[in-house]
C-alpha cells in the first residue's frame, strides 16, 4: 500500500476522527474549571484541526486553491481579533463568531442545493437535513448579528417590535421558510427556492431577537449558540460527516442545556424570553433620590475602606459595571490588601451577571482571583446576613429586592443575590441609572447602603490607596 492510498483509506479516516472526537470531549470536560479552560481549549481545538485536516485528505476537492484562500483569509482575520479583544467585548465577539458558523452552514446547504441539482441526485434525507441547516443557520446568522449590534450598543438594548403586526411577521417568515423547504424537497429544481428559503429565515432571524431586551442578552446568545451546533449537526448528516455530526450535536446539546439554566436562574421559560424579552438601556440622571422617593446616601473612597478594613467578611458582588470600566485587577489589589488585614473576601457570581454566561467568572479568573472564593448564587446567599460588608460593582437587576418583593415587576420571581441581608452595602455606580431591566433598585436607597459614584476602576483603586494608608 502506497502512502497516498494509506492516508485516503476509509478506515484510516475513521480513526482520525475518532481521535478528534475523544479530544472533542476531553477539552469539553476541560472547561468545566478556570484551572483546566486553556488546556482543554488546547486540546479542542487540536481535535478540530485533526478533524479538517481528515476531511481534506479523503475529499475528493477539485477546489483547493479555493480552500486554501479560504483557511488563509479566515486565520488572518479571527486570529488578530481574537487577540485583541478586550474581555469587556467578549459576549459581542461570542454571538458574531457564533453567527459565522450559523452564516456557513446556510452556504453549505445553499452549495449542496447546486451541485446535487437541487438534491435530485441524494436521497430525500439528505434534502431534509439540508433544508433544516439552511433555515436554522440563517436564523442564527442574522439573529446572532442583531445580538451582536445590541451588545456593541450599534442599537440600544430595549426590545423592538412591530406592534401588532410582531406575531403575524414572525409566523408568515418562518411559514414561508419552511414552505420553500417543502417545495425543494418535492422536487422544485428552481434556485430562487433556495433563495427565497434563506432570505425568508434570515427575515425570521430578525424578527426573533429584536423584540429580546438586553437583559435577556445572556439566554439569547445560548440559545443561538445551540442553533448553530444543530445546524452544523444536520449539515454533518446530509454532507456523511461525522467530524460536523459530533462537533455540533456536542454544541447543540451544550448550548441547550446551557439555555435552560439561564433560563432558571432568571425564573422565566424559553418561551417567555423569546416572546417577551425586556430591557434596555436606560438612564437617568444622578439626584438626591432614588426609587419610591427615598434618599441616596453618598459615600467617600476613605469611609468605604475604614468600614472594609475592619470587617470579619467582605463580598464582592460584581456585575456589568466591573467589565465595562476593566476594574477586575483593581478589585483584586483591593481584595489582597483586604486579605492581609486579615478579613476574609468572597466573591457572589449570579449566573446572568453581565452580558453572556459566565461573564463575571472569566473577567475574575482573568485577574487570577481563586477559584474557592468565586462562589455561585445557591451557595453565597446563606452568607449574606453574616456578611459585614457588600460591595456591588455595577450589579442592578441580579441585586433589586423587587424581584422577591414586588408582584408587578418584570423581575419578579427572579432568583437574586441577597444582597440586602447584609449589614452594610457599598454600591459602585456611575449615576442613578437603571440596570439592563431598565426599573429603579430600591437597594440603593435602602438604609444600610451608601452609594460610591464614579467609573468603577477608578473608585475601587481609590479605595485600594486609602487602604494601604490604614
């Protein structure tokens, strides 16, 4: 057996990719802590390329310059912006990357369409799963850029909809995706059915995010991600992948499962999300008062660290503020110093804290804070009412009392961090502007709290100095 022949044989590819798909799992296992991310990412990433690289050899291309052009221009524009992303523009990198994905997937199932003769050369199955992969991967191409221009604030947050007209649009766009769908796999051989089927999901696409308000952000680019995984998975069947079978079925199901716990930890169903997602950018202009009229105390960078230094225990609840203003090393000098006084420092992380799933949690492993003292939303709330003194970093709506309290709130019912059981609280804040549910926070005005105005960096280094004049 030549070398050629060796590296094109069947059971040869079917070993590479059973190699690639262990590392699939393997890295995936990896993740599940700070301390083994990087390797398992390391190690995901090296199934993957065994996995393109097995592809290419027992391909029969006749395009290869095209696919080379193609690897070489893709690696020259993600890896620079992978590189230089800032963690605070990292959830808006994930839903455009994810909306990539979801983009070529839709091309393939476009690409199969013609070089099949509109599929009349495969089995019906192949058509199905084609056609599933093209309606689902425009949805999330188009629906991961609206995402995306939320979270890059190229739109505001707040939800927007056709009025009445909203449900009707949405019905009548997937209706007629799936109508060219059906219409393809009969039979009709026409290209503007294919057309036709993308432009009408990717209509769709639209129409289902826009109306999601920023506070919903977190669920939505789960779910999206789940969309992309089953696309690619689908893809893998009509294409006899197995390589694109696993790698998206392992994202899909990831994606799901993940969906659904951000889904609890907010109290709400998919459903309530898709259908009524609310907030948005709001401001308001710092005053004297704040919600139900009550009166916000201010407070001095030299008073907040008197009042840490001489805690037992100190939590820190960071939020969307802490990344916007990059304040996550400050926030660790300032728990050091903390710590060698001999208080001891913890860290409440609410599962939709900040913009994407497990915001809060990479930005602190970023400033290498443990692990042990990163603590999730079940475990924190028993500490709270033995907890001298809280520190909210730009957390609105994860910390709002109103979400136990008041019945006609739109969060009500939400898990919260309770935040307001501890004996005093220091809320770091630009001004008195709403969170991303865009209500006012009674915790502000709550009589234990003391409101500490200003980028949030820059207070907490403030506070870092007084500290270490104490």
């Amino acid at each position: 057996m030549t070398l050629a022949s060796f590296l094109t044989d069947t059971n040869f590819k079917t070993v590479l990719y059973m190699v690639a798909f262990a590392m699939f799992i393997y890295g995936l296992s990896g993740l599940t802590g700070p301390k083994t991310a990087v390797r398992g990412n390391r190690i995901a990433a090296a199934g993957m390329v065994i996995a393109v690289v097995t592809t290419l050899l027992v391909g029969d291309f006749n395009n290869v310059v095209l696919i080379v052009a193609g690897l070489v221009v893709g690696t020259a524009i993600a890896v620079p912006a992978a590189q230089k992303v800032k963690m605070t523009a990292m959830p808006q990198m994930v839903a455009l990357f994810n909306g990539v994905g979801g983009g070529a997937v839709a091309l393939i199932a476009w690409a199969e369409f013609r070089s099949t003769e509109a599929f009349g050369l495969e089995p019906t199955y192949v058509a199905i799963f084609s056609i599933f992969s093209a309606i689902i991967g425009s949805v999330s191409f188009w629906g991961s850029n609206v995402a995306f221009a939320k979270l890059q604030e190229l739109i505001d947050g707040k939800p927007r909809t056709l009025g009445k007209l909203q449900l009707p649009a949405q019905v009548l766009t997937l209706g007629g995706a799936i109508g060219y769908g059906v219409a393809i796999i009969a039979g009709a051989d026409n290209e503007l059915f294919i057309v036709g089927l993308l432009v009408a999901a990717g209509v769709f696409g639209l129409l289902l995010v826009l109306p999601i308000g920023g506070a919903d952000m977190p669920v939505v680019i789960s779910l999206l991600n789940a969309f992309t995984g089953l696309a690619a998975a689908a893809a893998g069947v009509s294409l006899n992948n197995p390589a694109l079978i696993v790698a998206g079925m392992i994202v899909g199901a990831s994606g799901t499962i993940l969906t659904q716990q951000m889904a609890v930890a907010m109290n709400r169903t998919i459903t309530s999300v898709i259908v009524g997602g609310f907030g948005g950018s709001v401001e308001a202009a710092a005053g004297a008062t704040g919600a139900g009229g009550g009166t916000v105390r201010s407070t001095s960078a030299s008073d907040v660290a008197i009042q840490m230094a001489y805690a037992r225990q100190v939590v820190v609840v960071p939020g969307y503020g802490m990344a916007v203003s990059q304040a996550q090393h400050a926030v660790r000098e300032m728990a050091k110093l903390l710590e060698a006084k001999g208080v001891e420092v913890k860290y409440a992380i609410h599962p939709v804290a900040g913009r994407m799933p497990g915001h809060m949690n990479v930005l602190l492993a970023e400033a290498d804070v443990p692990y042990e003292q990163l603590k999730e939303m079940d475990d924190i709330n028993g500490e709270f009412p033995r907890t001298d003194v809280s520190i909210v970093i730009g957390a609105n709506d994860v910390t709002n009392p109103d979400a136990r309290t008041k019945a006609d709130s739109p969060i009500y019912g939400m898990p919260i961090l309770n935040v307001d059981e501890s004996q005093s609280i220091i809320v770091l804040k630009r001004s008195m502007s709403s969170g991303y549910a865009g209500i006012d926070n009674p915790l502000f005005v709550n009589p234990k709290t003391s409101m500490l105005f200003g980028d949030a960096k820059g207070s907490i280094t403030e506070v870092t100095e007084e500290l270490k004049a104490l």
